[in-house]
C-alpha cells in the first residue's frame, strides 16, 4: 500500500483528496496535516467523514514522515520549501497549488508577485495533465498538478491546435466554474444569499490561470499565443465549463474535428468526445474524473465550438493528482477513479 | 386608465405582465386570455395572485374586445391575426411573440419555418427596444416586442459599434439565461433534478434569436455582420447574463468606450453603465426593467469585454413591453417600472 | 413625506427597509448609519441600489438628528439606548431586534443574557404585530417590531387558540427559514458550498424566538403554555414556512377552524387564509408583506396542522416595521406595501 | 458474479440501482429492462453513464431471463406478476415499488385503492429494512424494499419506542425530501421556475407511506399506535430529513437515550448516531447507504427530538436493496456500498 499523505488537509482539495484515496486499493491516507485544525479530527470539520475517517490532523512535518508521497494543497508559495524537503527524502511530492506550474519563472513573478525560492527544483518538476503530457510525468517525482481552469480549458483545445485545425489567434474562453473553486475560506461573494440566483464573471482579463492555459496551448500550437479568459461563478457547488471560440483553418469540418478528438484521447478513458449532436454538462461529470468535450461548428461564422467540462475538484483537483499518483507509482490510471458519475 | 388585456395570460411572460401593470398607476388589467386555463381564475395557476388578481381566464376575442392595447405573449405564428384585428379595430398590439422582430421576411422563413400571413401589417410594426429606437416607437400601434437574449446583447454592444469602436466581425455572444426563459412547459431540461446542480450550452449556432441580434446591430454598425451566438441554461429563476467580445480598433481604450456608453444612454434611465472595476451581475437587475452593462477592456489581446444583464422576464419580456406601453400612450417611460431591485 | 432614518443600514434587514422605503409614496429615506461602512453609500454594499439610492452611510447620530422615525436593525443590546435618545427627542423608534420584545425581564435575563438597560423605557415599548395587536400600536412611539419566526408562528397559531379550538399544551413548531435570516454576516454554515444541497435543524430546543412566540400565545391562550419549537435552515433566499401541529378539542372539525381564521383576519389584508385543499407555500409571498395561511386536520390523529408561510425579510423584518410605521403616522396599514408576489 | 437485472431502469431508483452496481465487486447488470425505452441505451437517457454503461433497455421478460436477482422499481400493482413469475423460476425478487410493503390487506386497500392480486405469494415477502430485520431477511426470495419516508422515519424512532423510552401515542412525523423522491416524471411541482426558492408540505394527512411507517412502529412498541406525519418538497436533488417529535416518559434523559440508540445500532455499519451536541444534515449522507441520527431533548417540554436524514435514492431506494441482496446472497453487508459521502 502506498503511503499517502495530505498536506492542508481541511481546505476543500484536501478534504476531496481524503475522500478519493479513502476509496483507493492500493493506497492509504497515513497522516492529515493542518494548520488551523492541528489536533482536530477531520471529521470534525467535515462531518460527512465520521466514522469513515476520524485521523487528527497533524503538523506537515508529521506527515512528510509518515507518507510515501505528499499531496500539498496549500495557497502559493507555500509548497516550494515542502517540495524541496521531500524531494530530498526520497519522496513524492504532488503540488495542487500554483508554485510548480508555470515553467517560466517571469510568467510566475508577473501573475503572482513571487519569485521561485527553489529555482533548482523547477527542473524536477513536471505539469501533470496526463492526457496530455503522460510519457512525461512516469519516473518523477515531483507534479504540478494543472490549476482547474486550466484542465478544461487545455484538454478542450490542445488537439485542434495540435493538428492545426484552427487558427492560434483570438481564441475565447469562457468559463464558468461552481463555488467549491473559491474554495473553502469564507467571503461575501460565496455567502449563500449573495451567490445564490446570482451569476456574474469575475477577475475578467486579470485571472491567474491565463498563463497557464497559454503555456500549454502553446505547447500544442507551436508558437506563441494570446487568450482571452473569462471565469463566472456559477450557483452550483461542483463543476467547471468552459466554452470556447477558435477559428476554423479552411476547409476544416465538424467531422474532421471530431475524427482528430477522438484518435487524440484514443487511449485516455476519463475523456469522452460525445457524439454529435450531443452537448457537454456538467451534470454528467460530477463526483467523477471524467472530462467530456463536445464539438460544434458554427458554418455561418467559420467558428469550432469546444464545451470541455470536468468537476473542478476531481479532475480540476484532487482526482487529477490521485491519477498523476497512480501514473508515478505505475499503476493503472484508473484504479481508485472509476467511479460511476451519478445521473442526478 | 389604460385598459390592457393579456393574451398567453398564463405563460410566464403573460404572468409578469399581470404582477407588473397591477402595480401601474395608469393602467388597468382588464381582462386576461388563455387556451389552456379559460374558465379558470389567474390565481388558480398562480396562487402567488391570490386575492390580488383572481380576474378569470377567457378567450382572445373577448380579451380584445375590452382592451385599449392587448398584450400577446403567444408561440410564434399566433400572434399576426390577432394584430390584423387590433390594428384594424385602432387598439394597439404589443407582441411579446417574434412574429414581428425579423424585418426580412428570407430570415423570418429560414429561423422560424413559415411566412408573413399579413405582410402588409409588418410595414407597420415597430421593433421594441426603447433605448435604441425610442422615436420611432412613439405613435406607432404595433409592437415588435424583442426577445430576452437580443434586448442584453443589442444593449451591451450597440453603442460600440456605432460609434466605431470595435470591428463588426469576429463577434462572440456567450449569454447565460435563468430557467424562466424555458418558460412554463414542462421539459426534461427544466426539471428540477435535472437542471440544478447542472449546466451546459444549448442550441449552439442555431438558436432563432442570432438574426434578431444581427438585424440590430447591423443597424448599429451599417453593414453586414454575423455573430456567434451560445445560449446556456444557468440553474436560476431569472435573469440573463451576456459576456460579448468584439476586437477593440486601433488606439480604443477602455476610458474612450466607458465614456461612449455613458453618452449613449445618457437619457436612459434603465441602463446603468457601472463604474470602472465593477461588473455586471445579475442579480442586481432582478425583479426590475434595469439593464446593467459592465466594460472591460484585456489589453492582453485588445479585445472588448461587455457584460450585459437584465431580468429575462421583466427587461426581456412584460418590463419592456410595458416601457413601450408608456411611449406610444405618451406616458413617462418609467411609470409604473421604477422598481427597485431587491438587494438578495 | 415622513423623514425615516435606518441605523444598521447595511445588515439584511437595513438594507430591505432600503428597498421598501424608496417605494414607500409618504415616507423618505433621508439618512443611513452604518458603523462598518460608515463614509461609504449604500450602494458600494448593495450594487444592486446603484443610482437608485445612493446615500452615504453615516453615525447613529446623524441619523437620528435627521428624522422623524428611526428603525433599528441592530444585534440585541444596542437598541435600548437608542431608543431612549429618540423617544426622548419626541421621535418614533422602531426596533428590528430583541431589545423591547419579551415583556417579562426575567425571560430576557434568561435567553439573552443580558438586563433591561432602561427598565421605565420598556413600559413604553408595545409588541407589533398589528394583527393582533392594532390597537395597541396606534399611538405609540417605540415598537418592538417581532422576531421573523414568531410572527410565522403567531399569526399561525393565534386564532385557534383565541377561539379555544385546540389544546394549548404540547404544541409543536418546526420551522425552516431561508438563509437570509443568518443576515449578511459570512459563516460557514451559509458559505455556499455548505449550504446548497443541505438542510438541518439547528437550536434545537435552545432558539431565542422561543419565549417571544409563548408570550404572545399565552395572550391568546390566557394561560402559561410551552411550545416544542424547532427551526431549520433551507437553501432559498427567502421565505419562513412554519408546520405546526396542535390537538384538536373534541367536536372541533375543519370547517369550524377554517370559519374562525376567516373571521379572524377579516380586517388584515395581509394574511391569506387558503381556500380548502391549498397548501400554503414560500413561493407565494416571497417579496411581499403577506402572509399565507393553510389549514389541515388529520382525522385520523385529532390533530390541527397549521401551515403559516411569510417572507422573512418582509412581513419578518421589514416590511412589517413599515407596516408598524403607517399605523404609528395614521396612514393607511398597506401604504407602499401592496407589492404583488414574483409568480417565479 | 451474481447477474442482476433491472425493471424500470430509466425511472430514477433503477437509474441509481445502474450505478450502485456498476461499482459492485460481487454483481454485474446483465440486462435493464424499460418500457418507455425499449431499444435504446440506458446512457441515451442518462448520459452521465455514456461508455460507462450503454446496456440497451429490453423487455421484463428479457430481464428475468438473464438475470439472478431482478429489481423493479415500477409503480404499483406492476412488481405482482413480476414476482411471481421470478419466485417460480427460483430467482431473487427485489420490489422497490409498494406491492408488498403493507402486510394488512386491508391497508393496501385502503390507501393504495387495490387488493393483492398473488395473496399466497405475501407469505413468502419480507419487508427488508435490514437494521431492524435482518434475521428475517435472510434466506429470503422475495423482498418488499421499504419506501423513503419510511426508512428515515423507522430507523429513527424505532429503538425509542423498542425500549419504552417515549410514548406510542401524539408521535409527529415532519419529513422534508429532496426533488428526486418525486421520480423522473415531469410535474409542475418539479419544474424548476417553480421549485426553486420554494418550499411546501404537501399530501398533509394523506400520505402512502403512513401506514407503512405505522406498520414498523407498531413492532417496536407492541401495541397499535398512530403518528402524524408531513411529508414536505425540499429544493435539493436528495435526500429526506425527518424531524420527529415523541413524549419522552419519566425519568428518561438524552444520556438514556443515546446510549439506547448507540446499543441498538451497534453492528449496523450505515447508521451512525452523532454525538451530543452535532444535528444529523443531509449533506453528510448524500450519495452513500449511510443513516445519521441526532437525539435532542427539550427539556422544558419533556420531548424527544429526533433528527433523521438518509439519501433518498440510495438507503431510500437503490442502495438498501442492494444491501438486501447483499444479504441474501451471503455477502458482506457493506460490499459494494462503503462510499464516502463527499463533503461538498
């Protein structure tokens, strides 16, 4: 059994980790570590838990020692010094915060007011979006796991510019994610009688996943690229859409794209391109680490329409990372992630 | 007093209607039309009118014949006989219908599968939107009243194409509406389990209010232009959300859109351009015929961000039907719509 | 025009008598104080009265110096002083809180934990529900204006125990409120994503509404009486639904209840009592002074089930408080209070 | 494995069933059986079960064939013949529907408006809520899965009345369910515009599951007895909460009663009994097979408080009748249903 421990433990990729790995076979959650409920059982801050999980949550220390790999859910620029301690150790380390992720360090200091403090330990790491970047992440160490955005936004748009289908200019994103994304800290914007029958966007032009979906796309594109961003919260507790507008090369129809979607996640079982017709919801994905995607071409404007969905705290998350785990420690993608997304 | 009949009483937008003019100091509702419901008081399908309106439902003739301005909120189609008959009886006929809002007959057959039954009735029908059309509204009989996603989007990108400031092409129109805008037939779509917790786009590239944004903001922009339009059923009651990009043109900043905007509607008391650093929600717009327009400006790729919300039923629906009552009896156009709108 | 001034302006119930005053024909809102948001106007807390009312929220002081009527909207224990500076200024003071409603100061002592500041002021001081209480009200100068579930429960429960229908011991309330209620105060309990999808009981058998709705049973009972009352929090805005359960005295039967209700509130045109098969529902007085009442027996356990539906931050706080203020000033009881419910 | 089938496969409890299964260890769907959908993929219906489970729906007769043990989840009157088909040929029957929950003919008649029309074949069913009856059910062939109401309401106030700790007589039943309990079909009640931000009881006195919660309390406390019982419709996808109110008898405190509860409990692994102080909430169960419980006692009343929640569709409907089939099939209880509630 593998060792696993979580690292911000209480706040809400934390808690989905515990739940996910709680249901892991070959893994176990050794050690829970907290700063604000140190000494408190988990299932005192989340009572879905008792009974199931009641471990006390522990300092990160405490947890480094007791865990084969280290899952870190923590605010940015907290993991670094976590990072370089494990590595050092011998360990793993998966980073679901932002420290890892950008692989330009001006691109890290312009969006979020930091410099790397381990710069050395950046050329360890790598992005973990298996789907996308799975030969990659086998044999490290160290994962930066994708932001949630930044998950749908990539696996949405990587294979039309990959093959070239559309023009790498002018790309749109407009995403809409449920309020588990801003995350467990209270704020007036989640307050249930703000938030509810209300919808709005937020951070418009300004978000910090925007050079982070850049890098990627850019991977696939071969060049660089500029895209408009725009997150809304949505009244919902789970799950992430994202809708987006890339022009069409010449001659390039909805079946073409379909055919180079489908052979693209060939052999990727969380993604499923619908069939035509169909529309992605992300209603289907919840509680699960599935990514659909549906393809529209709209012929009067010469515009391919992706809609990417994931639930934000698994695939955008907690599941993503449990997936990178299994990729490291080479087990089957899949195991402990089939889950079965409920109908309603 | 007005005396004013509703024809599709009891369809969503005929109920608003009724909350809305039972609150006017200047009209009276007069009698009410269904098919569905005859026979039966208003308040029996909505007990929300209890002791406040139990008038009782009838038939459309007997609706116009007690009515000085009938109000039809009928499936397309319905609607045109019902005009002939008010015009030629001198009552005036506000459609909450699209029999009227395509003014090119080719487009009214391609989006809607029929023809003009009256064609001469059409030269003089007016289309509705008050803020962008207001003097040719006054004194006119017939009323195209429009539809809820074309009222946000010709609202939030009007100005910006007549005063030039961005390029007519490229446009992309990602609105989000509430659960009213279904109406109240029941669907799969609408029923509860299936739609909270949920959502996704629908009708991408075909949903029949494209030609009716295009038809007014080519009058904007005075030329050609087609738009992306993606609709997508948020899980709220009421309002619409439109977030629009257009590319800015050379040497537009945000203060020079901002203060084209404030210009523009300078002398319309329901649109509120907000200040810099704020953005539209709405749940701010609720309940009232307010339209709030947010501006947003990404430096990054020089494009425009509107964020246009109204209430779907009020500003897109009975609101703006009864804006266009006050303008052609020559009434302030805010009486009996100066609502305030309920801060949760 | 009667000058009203609102001290907690900012809080839910503050913000409410914002949105009810600005319609109110005979009364304006001349000043607002906010000890949090003191130096800004309303609107920067509440976007959604932008341009409608933007007043700019100032000290206790000025605001009572400013009018003829204060409301008060404060948390227990700061009104009472209040209170005395305005009476003794000749001015009307309308409490939204606890301060003045238990009569008996033991009660207070033992479910607030606190002492009368000004014990004489107290005498002054009359409970305000003018459905049962009208006379009483008119004239006076301080209104304790009630808790939200205790007009739900009163105004439910009141009749059949004036008319001796039901027995008065083993009474039981269960409550569910909408999340107003909590106020705009943030806490986990209302953050979102705890909030949505969830319900509970909370303050079982320990809520503070509990003496206040025995006070006023007891007046209708005319004797000591205990009731098991229980409140839960729902994921809505809006709206208390209080299901109450009382034994039925022999030879006691629908009818004769229903007869006894209609009599009752013969002269209330706020209280609906439902015609016979309905069921009263939040949904039809969300934004309104109303209250609905439905009547049930269960013949097959003698039981009266009662079933009061009002909206909480209306007819519970601030619309009542208005209600309160037209007696006070001689105006008609429904003046700028005829709002007719949203259907949807 | 254990091959099961499903009749009624596409309504809400056979959807859930597809899902439970799917991650059963033991079992495997081997054929669905839906009359509305015969001939197309169950994931055509539900899509979230796209490449997960396109099982195409049969005929029952198909379903039988292939399958072990059968579920059907159908409305009343339609599990008789099924059964009696499937106890013939020497499979399992597991009825999810009412048939053969009310043991008293003349209930059934009563409520149900039907006589049986196998009465032999009542012998040989047993009503399977397994914490109160799981001696009795195994070895069975044929089970009468309880109803939702009925489960949440019996497993909590069974051990009270069991131990003589509260009277039999003035028991009130306030229950509040989520939108699922009211199945896939499509009503007016459902349908979102009108369910949002609502909130009623409904079926006051009248309600089916009456006399089966009767029937199971009447065991408990040996001697006939009638409760009053509120079913109301809460604007969440799952699950009930049951807010039960009993006369505590002398002498009796909350210490008494937990430490009775935690006894009569002791090897059922899904309830859990919370800890003084904590309040039993939907959320904690959602998704999973789990019973929380919280006990309260009012002192000042001398009631006992019980709190009650489960998942609807899964302790409520699919996931107790594969606990059933766990049953007897001689498998572990729990196999196949150790979910982790999420907490969020």
């Amino acid at each position: 059994m593998i060792k696993a421990g979580i690292i911000g433990a209480t706040g809400y990729a934390g808690a989905e980790l515990v739940r996910i790995l709680l249901g892991h076979p070959e893994a176990e959650v050794t050690a829970l570590g907290s700063q604000s409920f140190e000494g408190q059982p988990v299932s005192e801050v989340y009572p879905a838990y008792y009974k199931l999980c009641d471990l006390v949550c522990e300092s990160s220390q405490a947890v480094v020692d007791k865990s084969d790999v280290v899952f870190a859910a923590l605010p940015h620029g907290l993991s670094e010094p976590l990072a370089a301690d494990c590595i050092g150790r011998g360990k793993a380390f998966i980073d679901l915060g932002a420290d890892f992720r950008l692989e330009n360090e001006e691109d890290y200091r312009r969006w979020y007011g930091k410099e790397y403090a381990h710069p050395a330990l950046h050329e360890q790491a790598v992005y973990g979006l298996p789907e996308l970047f799975r030969e990659q992440i086998k044999g490290k160490k160290l994962i930066a796991n994708p932001g949630c955005y930044p998950t749908s936004a990539a696996l949405g748009l990587y294979p039309a510019l990959k093959r070239g289908l559309v023009e790498s200019d002018g790309i749109i994103i407009d995403s809409k994610s449920g309020t588990t994304g801003a995350g467990r800290g209270l704020s007036q914007t989640t307050h249930f009688p703000d938030c509810n029958e209300a919808f709005s966007p937020y951070k418009i032009a300004a978000h910090r996943h925007t050079p982070e979906i850049e890098q990627t796309l850019m991977k696939a594109a071969g060049k660089r690229l500029r895209v408009t961003f725009t997150p809304h919260l949505l009244p919902v507790n789970r799950g992430i859409v994202s809708t987006m507008y890339a022009r069409l090369k010449l001659g390039v129809n909805e079946e073409k794209v379909r055919e180079a979607y489908e052979t693209f996640y060939y052999e990727s079982p969380f993604v499923r391109i619908l069939p035509a017709g169909k529309t992605a919801n992300l209603k289907n994905v919840r509680y699960t680490n599935l990514c659909d995607i549906s393809l529209h071409v709209d012929p009067r404007t010469g515009n391919l329409i992706v809609v990417s969905t994931i639930d934000n705290m698994v695939k955008g998350a907690a599941g993503q990372a449990v997936q990178n785990m299994n990729i490291i420690f080479g087990l089957d993608e899949q195991t402990g992630l089939a889950m079965v997304p409920p109908a309603f």
